[in-house]
C-alpha cells in the first residue's frame, strides 16, 4: 500500500455554549477566514442487526451546556497544472455539455499520518467540472478539504453540495459542507453542525441527495467513542444546505459492516441499505429476512426521522427452494439508489450460514417508486436513465443494454473494461468512467453505447 503524503494546514477553532434548537446547528462567533493557496502539486515530495419494526431516533440536540465544538484541521490541497491529464474516479453528467466529476489525488500526498483503517477511503481529490463534454475540466474544490464519490451531489449546472472527508484521527464533534449556485466560482458553508456527542475519529461522506434545490440528505460513517464503534447516522437539510441536522441518530451500528447507500424519492420515502456478509454472527433465520413473502428492506415514510423493515421484493424462485430447510442466513444490500423520482434499484445479497461461499445475488429494480419490482443476477454495474432503459458490465467484458426495464439485457460489444460507471444524458449520449487494471480512462458514445470513443481530458483554468 501506498504511503501518503500530505500538507494538513490548522486554523481556527470557534467554541461557543449552544443554544438548544430543533435543528441542532451550532452558533459560532463571527470569524475571517484566510485562505491560501497551495503551490502547485510538483512542488511537493512524492511520496448484529436485529431485525426489528421501527429504528426509533434516540438524538437529542446539544444543550446550552455543550462543551465548544471541535472541527477538524484545515486541508488545503495543492493546484492543479493547466493541461495536465484529468483522472476521474466518477462522473456527474448534467447535459451533453456540463457535468462534474471527482479526480483522485495521483499520488495520494494530500494527507499526512496513519491511514490504516479500512473504512477511510483511499479515493479522494477534487471536485472538477466542464462545459465541453468531457474533454477539458476545471478544478473546482472548495477552499479546503478533499473530496470522494460520496460526498457530492449536483442538482443541476450550477448548483452542487460537497461534503469533505475527515480522515483519523482527529477527535470532531463538528463539520461543515459546503455548497455552490454558480458552478463552483464560489462556495459557501453551511452553519457547523452537530455530529458526535464524544468526538469522532473519523467522518467519511457515504451517499449524499437532493430531491429539489432544498431538500436533500447526507449519509455518513462516522466512528466515534472510547471502543472505536463504526455507525451511521443520517443528516437533512431543508433550506438549500445553509444549515443541517441529524435526523436519526447513529441508524446502526456497522460494526464489520458496511452501508449500501441511500435512496429518497419525495421528501418522506426513502431507503437505505446495510451489508454484513462475512460476518456469521449476524446470520439469522431464513423467515426473519423474508417474513410477510418478500425480501424486507429499510423505508423510512417520514423523511428519515425512522425507518422500518418493510416486506417490498418477491423472493425469487432459488431461495424459495431453500425456506422449506429454514436455513440460517445473512442478507444485506449492497447498492441503494434513486435513478430518478420513480426508478430505483436494489443489490442485494444472502449467503447461508454454514456455506459463506455460497452466495445468492440479485439486482432489483422499480419503476413506480417501490409498488412493483423486477429482480435478475446483477453485474454489479447497473445504470438506468430512466424506467425502460439500462446499461451494465458483465463480467467477462460484456456490455449489455435492455431496453425493458431489466427483463432483457443484450450484448452490445465486449470490452477490455474491468470496472465500470455508467452516466447517460439521453437514450443515446453517454459517459463511463473505466477501468482496467490501476488505470482509469474516460469514454464517450452517441449511439446508445454500440460504439465508444475515448476523451483525453486535461485540466484548464477557470
């Protein structure tokens, strides 16, 4: 593994005694921030969940006398060079033009001192953005802080949410996220808000949405207390990101787990998901995962304020065959998300108890926002662009597209692509970000994925 390298600039910290208020936002003294800007990057060194029926919130806000917030130190990254090469972890594409992407750190210098735990992420940068299709990115990053998949969302061209990662081990009770209306020129910060009663050692984005221009949820792991306990806890705003709060506190904890994202359709429903494959102690019986006569997932109906295990896909036929054994399983989901308003898409997984390498793995896809849903063997890559039409990679290097909301999938080509994600502005227009082996490339089709061309995209000022 990598070492890593970083600058970590410190700044201020602001304490002040909270007032008690619904939305547990934290009153800081006014303050000037200084921002100064990195030299140029060649200028450094090379270097057990038990199912129950409600998930009930226990958070309570900060009372007036909350110790003073703890924020996490400054990072400031170094530029970017004009014309260098661009390589994009994941992509945004709002038009055929606009889109926004993260680009990772090449040689992960961005940060300093231990990064041995398995939870932080390894994929971080900046926050770019074009105007050209692809084939030329600004960079774009708020004043500070380094950036993953997880923790941006844009709405449209100009409006976007970014929330920065804070690595271990740092002791916050705090954090901000940032957010623009002109494209990434200027960046505004939210008001800090509460997210840790005893300081966590690290707060890691793991899926950020917005519904509208106001209302939208971040997810987060966040590991916090003396015994290092991994959980999640969700936050909301309803105000355009000026300010947040946690609205459910810590939803579980992770333990070996891991989340599988978050998925709101209006501002009451929404789900999220959580996978403990591999872990034997979580295995319970196989009615508890299908009780009702469908896989149980997590809905929340009032804007995540609790969530419930509600009976939503059919059972598919290879485990039916297994409930008349009443195995012991462990079935989790791996992948939550919202295409669009109405299309959403489950991966899941159940593994047997006393056969862990046996695995059971679906894809399960809705078009009519939860009633109804379609299930088939996922490639683990899926994408749509809308109700009927969808694109995945399956292994080995076949690009598929189905035209049927997932009934059919049929072989457009075969690629040398090893991983893949997927970006479509049309039935016709899209992007993907992939990969073979350690290198990442950026690819273009016109013709609904039947042919691709590679972008070389580079760096220009803004």
């Amino acid at each position: 593994m990598k070492k890593i390298f970083a600058i970590l600039l410190s700044f201020w910290m602001a304490a002040c005694n909270a007032s008690s208020t619904s939305n547990s936002a934290l009153q800081y003294p006014s303050a000037t921030l200084e921002i100064t800007q990195a030299p140029a990057t060649d200028m450094f060194p090379s270097p057990s969940l038990t199912p129950s029926v409600t998930l009930t919130p226990s958070f309570t806000p900060p009372s007036a006398t909350l110790a003073p917030a703890k924020m996490a130190a400054t990072l400031i990254i170094p530029t970017l060079q004009t014309g260098s090469s661009v390589k994009l972890l994941s992509i945004q594409m709002i038009d055929a033009q606009t889109g926004w992407g993260i680009q990772q750190e090449a040689s992960q210098i961005l940060r300093p001192g231990f990064r041995g735990d398995p939870y932080l992420s390894r994929s971080e940068g900046y926050i770019l953005r074009t105007l050209d299709g692809g084939k030329s990115w600004q960079n774009i990053t708020p004043p500070t802080g380094a950036y993953s998949s997880g923790g941006l969302f844009a709405h449209d061209a100009n409006r976007a949410w970014a929330s920065e990662n804070v690595p271990c081990c740092t002791n916050l009770t705090a954090t901000r996220i940032w957010h623009t209306s002109d494209g990434g020129r200027s960046w505004q910060p939210s008001l800090p808000f509460f997210i840790a009663e005893t300081g966590g050692e690290f707060f890691l984005p793991a899926r950020m949405q917005f519904i509208d221009q106001n209302t939208g949820w971040l997810l987060a792991s966040i590991e916090a207390g003396m015994g290092y306990s991994l959980r999640e806890a969700l936050f909301r705003t309803v105000d355009g990101g000026d300010t947040w709060e946690r609205v459910n506190s810590f939803l579980e904890d992770l333990g070996v787990c891991g989340n599988g994202g978050l998925a709101f359709i209006d501002s009451k429903t929404g789900w999220y998901g959580k996978s403990c494959l591999g872990d034997g102690k979580t295995s319970l019986p196989f009615n508890t995962h299908f009780a009702g006569g469908g896989f149980n997932v997590r809905l929340t109906t009032d804007g995540g304020n609790s969530f419930s295990l509600k009976t939503t896909m059919p059972i598919p036929s290879e485990l039916q065959e297994l409930a008349a054994t009443g195995p012991e399983m462990n079935c989790g989901e791996r992948r939550v998300i919202a295409f669009t308003p109405e299309v959403v898409g489950f991966e899941w997984e159940c593994e047997l108890f006393w056969q862990p390498d046996q695995h059971y793995r679906y894809f399960s896809l809705s078009t009519d926002a939860g009633r109804n849903w379609n299930t088939w063997e996922p490639a683990g890559s899926e994408y749509f662009f809308n109700a009927t039409h969808g694109w995945r990679l399956l292994a080995p290097g076949q690009l598929q597209q189905t035209t049927d909301s997932g009934l059919n999938w049929v072989t457009l080509k075969t690629v040398a692509w090893e991983g893949v994600q997927l970006d479509f502005v049309s039935e016709q227009e899209g992007w993907a970000v992939v990969s073979t082996g350690s290198e990442n490339a950026l690819v273009h089709t016109t013709d609904g994925g039947e042919t691709w061309e590679e972008i070389k995209p580079v760096i220009v000022p803004q």
